[in-house]
C-alpha cells in the first residue's frame, strides 16, 4: 500500500491535514458537489481554503495502462498526472489554475484513490457568459490551446466551458483529464480537438465552419503543426458539416 501527499509550500491548514495521513485529508476536504459521474467528483471547497476539489474515486483499466505504458507524463495516479501538466504549463506561462495539493492512495502501481486541490481561477468560462464567446475569443484560445501544443502539451479536450476570461481579458484553461506530454497527437487527434471546441457549450452562435477551419489553422500553425492541416480539416469539415 503507497500513499504520496504533495501540499504546495505556505499552505499551513492543509499541512495540518497532511499530518493525519491520505485518510484524513481526503476527509478533511468536503465541499459542494459541482459535478460527478461513477469516478469522478467535482467540488466547490470554502474550508479549510477556498478551491476546487478533483476526487478520483478509481480508474478504469485501459486508463491505468495508459497512465503507467503508453503515454507520458508517467504517473501513478490521475490527480498526479494532473499535477504535473499544470506544472508544465506554468512553466510555459500558460494561464491555468494553481495547484494546492495533490494525493493518492496506490496498491503497487493500482491506483486506488488521488485528490486534486486547485486555487479558485478568477473570471469566468467563456460559455457562461451572456454574449458566449466572440469570434475573436474562439481565435485567442486556438491560439491559446496553440501555444500549449508548442510547449508539447496536447490539451484533447478543448472547449469553450473550459477557457476561463480573466478581468484583463488574458485566457486561462481549465480541464487537463485527458492531456498528455507523449505521444505527439495525430492529424485526428488534431482535427478533433477543434471539432469539440466548436460543438462545446456556448459556441451555438459563433458554430460555422468557415470560422472553425480558421482556428485550426491557428491552432496548428502557433502549434508548429502545420503539416498535420489536411488530415486534420477532413476531420473537422466532416463532423461541422454535418
């Protein structure tokens, strides 16, 4: 049985619930429950600090052996792995939460249970504002998502409800489940990834192929993948035009 807790420096009411080990942290960090499905659980956290809460309460097998074989970066656990892509991130100075704490709860390389604590991230998604987002803003996070996939981090799971406005007008992601620092993704992939951006919440008034295509050569070229472009728009014009 292995139990791993990282707590980022300064963070004194969480040491406090590091001492009593994985149990009790996990059980010392209950908030409001924003979202969930059979192993996952979202919460909103107010004590003993103000954040997000990711709870992963079990992994499928196929995303184990994805986890510990065939992707990177190599981790035991999701919330681990989650850890170490905002790590990347802001060593990129890519807009993304900071993280609090991470633990987990492994049986050899099993993982059994993990958490993810991350700082409140100000503004709002681009989905949930009145307007939903503009044509310039569906630019800005290809653009954004571009930079990320320079930096050798493929962020699948694009989407307008997952692109944060800050008060400066500056953009921060959220929603790193699914990323990954290897393997490079595939002209599919790609193309795919710009497909979900534009069937995301919000994107009904901006949803038009002409402007999606733009943003995935945006995407591609700011990603320096430019040669993955006519796979990738076979993807997208065949899913967008339907």
């Amino acid at each position: 049985m292995g139990e791993c807790i990282w707590i980022r420096p300064g963070e004194a009411k969480l040491e406090e619930l590091r001492a009593g080990g994985f149990r009790t942290l996990w059980n010392g960090l209950e908030g409001k429950v924003l979202d969930r499905n059979r192993l996952r659980r979202v919460e909103r956290i107010e004590y003993p600090v103000k954040g997000f809460l990711k709870r992963f309460l079990g992994i499928q097998a196929k995303n184990a052996l994805r986890l510990a074989l065939t992707t990177r970066p190599r981790c035991r656990s999701q919330a681990f792995r989650e850890l170490r892509i905002l790590e990347e991130l802001h060593a990129f100075k890519l807009g993304a939460p900071r993280a609090l704490c991470a633990a987990e709860h492994c049986i050899g390389p099993w993982e059994r249970r993990s958490l993810l604590l991350t700082a409140p991230l100000p503004g709002k998604p681009l989905s949930d504002l009145a307007e939903g987002p503009r044509e310039d803003e569906a630019r800005a996070a290809a653009e954004t998502y571009g930079k990320a996939l320079r930096a050798g981090i493929f962020l699948p799971d694009q989407g307008f409800d997952h692109v944060f406005r800050k008060e400066n007008g500056s953009l921060s992601l959220l929603d790193f489940h699914n990323a990954r620092t290897a393997p490079p993704p595939s002209p599919r992939e790609l193309g795919r990834a710009v497909v979900r951006l534009f069937l995301s919440p919000g994107s009904e008034g901006i949803r038009r192929l002409e402007l999606a295509k733009e943003c995935l050569l945006l995407f591609l070229e700011v990603g320096a993948r430019l040669e993955a472009r006519p796979g990738a728009e076979a993807i997208l014009t065949r899913r967008l035009a339907r």
